[in-house]
C-alpha cells in the first residue's frame, strides 16, 4: 500500500470512520502515520483495592458487588460504581458516558486505570479507563500510545488502524544519506515509524523520536533554503519619502515609545526605503507593543500613496485592530480609509469591501486568510503584515504577484525564540527584537500553587469578579480522554458552574467549535457578557481584553514555558493588578523547576533561554511549545541541538551539492521534489 493511498484503504476504516478520520485532517495512509502519538502510557501491574494510596496513578482490579449507579442532571449523565475491600472503600465516577454502566454489572471483574485520591477512608477515581483482565494482561506494563482525539474516534480505534496501516505498508525509501544517519546516530526511517507509535522501550522510544524530530527541522530547511536559492532578490519599486508625518503621529501618542520599539521602527521604515522588497520578522515579547509598530508602518506606506494590508489570526482579533485604528486616526486628526475583510462577512458586505480596496490605492486593509482567499483586486498593495501563524511563503507571494503586487513582507511573532534559533528558523528573513514592555504596564503577579490550593483559588476568582474584572481559566482538554489523566473545559465548566456563585456569568470555548460559535463567545467575553471564560489554548493568540485580571492555568506542567508565558500575556492588560496562578498537578521536581522559572520573571526571553538549559532531549511528554512553526514533533526549545545539526547538514548539502545531483542525494532529491509538488510549487531541480 502506498502513503498516497486513501485512508479508507485500510482495514477496519468504513465510511463513517473515513469521515470521521477526514475532521481530523487524515485522508491518506501517510497522514495517519503521521498522526503521532502526543503521549504514552506505562501501565502498571494491576493492583488490589488495598494497596493503593492518594495521588497515585493506578491499575486496581474491582470485583464488582452492585451494579453501577446512574445519575441524570440537567446538564449530564454521572455514572457511578462503589465497592469495597475489608476496611477501604472505593468509589470510581464518569462524566457523560452512559453507555460506561453496560461494562459494569454486578459478578464482574473489571480493571479500572486512573489517578487516584483519598477522601477519609475512601478511594475515589473519574473517568477511568475500563479494562477487562483478558485486555489488560495484554497492555500490562507495556507503553501505549495515547493519541489526540476527535468526537466520535476512540484511542484504541486509532491504536488499531495505524497497526493496519504499518502492517499493509512496503517499505519506505529512506531520503536522508546514510553518512548523516551515521554521523548523528539515527534511527532508519522504517523503524523510527514504527517505534514512534508502538515502543519497545522508553530507550528505543527516545530514538525514533530523535530521528523523526531531525527529519521535521532536515525537511523545513532544506525546503526553505532551496526556496530562497530559487528566488531572485526583488528589487523595491516603491519609492517612500521623508517620515515628517509619521514623526508628527508619534508625537500625538499618548505614551512614549519605547526604545525598542524606536528601533524596529526605524529598521522597518529603513527597509521600505532601501533597495529591496523587506522581509523582515519583528520578534516582541508578549505586551511589547508590536500593534503600534504595524499601524505606523501603514500609516506611512498611505502616505506615500500605497496600499497596506495585515492579516490577523481570527475574526475577532482583526475587528479589534479596526476599532484600535480607527481611533488612532482620529487621535491624530486625519481620515483614512480603513477596510475590513473577514470571511464570516455576508456577500453583500464583501462586495462593499472590495469595492473600496479598488477604489482607495491608500487603504489600511485589515483581514484574515480572507484576504489572499477571496477575489481581491488590489491597487498599488506596498505592504503585507502578518503574524507568525500566517507567514508567508512562496504560494502566498505568488498569489499577490499574480495580481501585480509585489509587496513588502513584515512578520510579527511574540514567541521568544532565542535569537540563535531564530536566525536559523527565519534564515531569509531579516530579525527586530522588541525586548522592552512599556513602563505603565504593571508586571503581572504569579503563584504555582497545587490542588490543595483549590478552595482558595475559588474564592480568589469570586473576589476578582465581585470587583468587576474577568477571568481566563485554561485547561488541556476539550473533553474527557480516554486514558489521559488531564483537566478537560467540557467538565470543569459544569463544575465551575456549581461551585460558584449562579450570578457568575461562565462560558467555554475550545478549537471544535464552529468559527462564528468561537467569534461570537470571545465577543461577548470582550464585552463583558461573559465573567469567567473556560477555554482550551485557542485564546493563547486572542483579543485585547484589558478588564480580565487573572489567569488561571490547569494542569501548568503539561505546557510548554513559552505557550505558559503567552497565554499569561493575555491578562495584565489594563491599569489593574493582574495575576497568573498556575495549578501543578504534578509531583515531578523537574515540573516544579520549570515552572518556578516562569513564577520568578516575566520576561519571555530570559524565560525561553532558562527552558533551554534545563531541558534535555529526553523531556517531550507534555511540555510541547507553541508557536510559529507547527511542527508535528518537532520542538524548537527541547531540540534546539538537533535544530542546529539539521541546519548544519543542510547548509553542508547545498555547498556540495546545490541542485542535488549526486548519486548519494538521488533519494533527497526524489524526497524535496514531492514536498514542491505538494505544495503546487514549481522547483528546478
């Protein structure tokens, strides 16, 4: 079976699974094969009642003596089972999973797997996973894979579908030469596959993962820099004036620039005017003040009879730079003409839309992926500003040559990668740091605290609400795992909602829901309609809202310190005091260790730097970073050594070899020329 087969090819994927397995992005053998797993699970030799103890992670057999209980309220099913052994009780409890009773019945043996907690003489389990002996003898002390889910699609039907697939597969040609895999010890292709998703060893575990993360850095720089070698330096055809006016704007600011910022400005405006097209990323820590860069730099390019654009990550990010700069222009008494364009927008409101692009060659156009996906005709476009989820590559360049435009490109990132990874990953780019946060911020006030910690925590956020601010409350889930002990926003909202006061206005928000569902929560959030805002990680690059003080982040040592840092950078916005309390869930010291980095400094940077040192190769469950580059797994902090050997490597490569046309490179070649065709993007190799 090829990579390129359908996935419906496999055994035991039906219609109805296809579709399912298509919402999560697989549509071939290759996409599920690389649908890596984002954890694993050792499970442990199955335990008596009376063995076990609090905080433990567990595998307890239960004999079961009375059918389980199930209790119906208005928002869910809640489905329990009690026992007990000589003196110990034992309760386990499910949320919203009815059908869980049917495995249940009285004269039953079972094997429930979860985290354990003692109340008095009691212990108690939720959501734990379900076993019989039979199954779990098979798992007992083996490691699992435990993958992400969508509704609908089981860990064990994806455990069971990619074996399918691995056992249906030839083997894969292997791209990378074998003097590479020699020189830094890497795994052969085939076995990495393997092991990846079903390890013998945490030994041989390490291993795939090691080769698999260098093919993910190999590729997307070989990729990039071939890229760039294809292009011609494009010489600028605008010719910028003086910056009178733009020094006039600054003026009427009712704050002072900051240093940093000076500075990027005065890198950005410099581009502009030299002989090339900018591609210039500007790098600023969360809170930095990059939004008033990219609205200067617009500013000026429609002064000099041009058209910019900024495309924003969501809808309701780009309205607000619409009212942000809207109000700036009125602050600096001058009318502009400032045009939104997003895809939710009626046909009507698009047409209106495009109508004034064509109409103003000096628009300050604000938008989504809307604006390169919709049928745009620009005039006189000098100036693209993206953030780093959306940076541009050759298609996006191509798009907007393809309507006579040869922009400017301006990237903004608020991840803090330290500046020598930065250079590698941005190699065709020219890099401003913004390393200052204005001084009227108040730093943010942060604890680590654990479970204990709970009740106050509450009563804290009860405080903070009375006082007429909001709360962000961060969980890893969107909904119950199987076999994935973490907190999830589908039902600590329910509980949220009974611990605190009825007045409390409380609503979640998570990646699966519709995009206009999405908008419409973080519009209401942003009006204050909704006090506490449960939330995955989708609000880590989200709205201004300058009257939420506190943020509250379950499960903190399941994230990576760079995404703990930014969506700490979604509170501290306003005049008030702002907190950050981190909940631990973990006993590990080195959980502890990392996160005391964050609680001690503010400063992304210093942070970024501090992860890099204390982190080994070997420290991936749990921790992924967020950012610009999405790699599937593939860490720029944990493997920033293998990030500098592939960049190495690549750079060895193309001084030997540019177009790679040596014998030993016939695989690589094959290899870079299927990712070009991929992409729909022509390369001469």
């Amino acid at each position: 079976m090829e990579l390129t087969a359908p996935i419906r090819e496999v055994k035991g994927v039906g219609e109805k699974t296809e579709g399912l397995l298509q919402n999560m992005g697989v549509y071939t053998v290759g996409d599920i094969l690389l649908h890596f797993p984002r954890d694993y699970v050792k499970y442990p030799r199955a335990s008596e009642i009376n063995e076990l103890y609090d905080g433990m992670t567990a595998a307890v057999i239960i004999r079961i003596t009375k059918p389980a209980v199930m209790r119906r309220t208005r928002a869910m099913t809640i489905t329990v089972l009690k026992c007990e052994s000589k003196d110990t009780g034992f309760e386990a409890i499910w949320f919203r999973l009815p059908y869980i009773a049917n495995g249940l019945k009285k004269g039953k043996t079972v094997i429930l797997y979860g985290k354990v907690t003692k109340k008095n003489a009691t212990f108690h389990m939720e959501q734990p996973a379900l076993f019989s002996p039979e199954d779990y003898g098979v798992i007992e002390e083996t490691m699992q894979p435990v993958y992400g889910l969508t509704r609908g699609v089981t860990n064990k039907f994806l455990i069971r579908t990619i074996r399918n697939a691995l056992n249906s597969c030839d083997s894969f040609f292997d791209y990378l030469p074998i003097d590479i895999r020699e020189k830094y010890e890497l795994a052969e292709y085939n076995y990495a596959l393997d092991q990846i998703h079903f390890p013998d060893s945490m030994e041989t575990l390490t291993w795939a993962r090691r080769r698999l993360v260098f093919d993910e850095f190999f590729l997307f720089l070989m990729t990039m820099q071939l890229q760039k070698n294809g292009e011609e330096k494009q010489l600028n055809p605008y010719h910028f004036g003086p910056t009178d006016k733009l020094d006039e704007y600054i003026g009427k600011l009712p704050y002072r620039l900051t240093a940093a910022q000076q500075r990027t400005l005065s890198e950005v405006i410099s581009d502009m005017k030299g002989e090339v097209l900018m591609q210039r990323l500007v790098q600023g820590d969360v809170g930095s003040g990059k939004t008033i860069i990219a609205f200067l730099a617009m500013l000026y390019t429609s002064d000099n009879g041009c058209q910019s654009a900024i495309m924003a990550p969501t809808e309701v990010l780009a309205k607000q730079h619409e009212q942000s700069f809207l109000e700036l222009c009125e602050r600096f008494g001058i009318e502009k003409t400032i045009v939104l364009l997003t895809g939710s927008m009626t046909a009507k409101q698009k047409r209106e839309a495009r109508a004034q692009i064509a109409a103003h060659p000096d628009a300050l156009i604000i938008g989504t992926h809307a604006l390169i996906q919709e049928a745009v005709e620009y005039e006189h476009l000098a100036l693209v500003i993206t953030d780093e989820q959306h940076r541009f590559g050759v298609r996006q360049r191509e798009t907007f040559a393809g309507k006579g435009q040869t922009p400017h490109i301006l990237v903004m990132s608020a991840t803090p990668i330290p500046r020598t990874l930065a250079i590698i990953l941005y190699g065709d780019m020219a890099i401003s740091v913004m390393d200052e946060v204005p001084a009227t911020r108040l730093p943010i006030k942060n604890c680590v605290v654990g479970e204990s910690y709970r009740p106050k925590a509450n009563a804290f956020l009860e405080k903070e609400i009375a006082a007429g601010h909001q709360v962000y409350i961060i969980c890893p889930l969107v909904e119950a795992s199987e076999n994935y002990d973490a907190t999830n926003v589908t039902d600590y909202t329910e509980q949220l909602k009974a611990s605190l006061s009825p007045e409390v206005h409380i609503a979640c928000l998570h990646g699966k829901m519709k995009a206009s569902e999405k908008n419409q929560i973080m519009e209401d959030f942003k009006d204050h309609r909704i006090d506490v805002l449960v939330s995955t990680t989708v609000i880590e690059v989200g709205v201004n809202v300058p009257n939420a003080t506190v943020m509250m982040i379950e499960n903190a040592d399941r994230f990576g310190l760079a995404q703990l840092h930014q969506l700490r950078g979604r509170v501290g916005r306003g005049s008030a005091q702002s907190y950050c309390i981190m909940m631990n869930a973990s006993d590990s010291d080195r959980a502890k260790e990392r996160l005391e980095i964050l609680n001690k400094s503010n400063d992304g940077f210093f942070i970024a730097s501090e992860d890099l040192k204390l982190r080994g190769p070997g420290d991936f469950f749990g921790i992924r970073q967020s950012g610009d580059m999405s790699f599937l797994i593939a860490d720029i902090y944990t493997d920033a050594k293998v990030l500098q050997n592939a960049s190495d490597e690549v750079k060895r490569i193309l001084a030997e070899d540019p177009g790679l046309e040596l014998e030993k490179h016939e695989n690589l070649r094959i290899k870079m020329k299927e990712i070009f065709e991929k992409r729909d993007v022509t390369l001469s190799l």
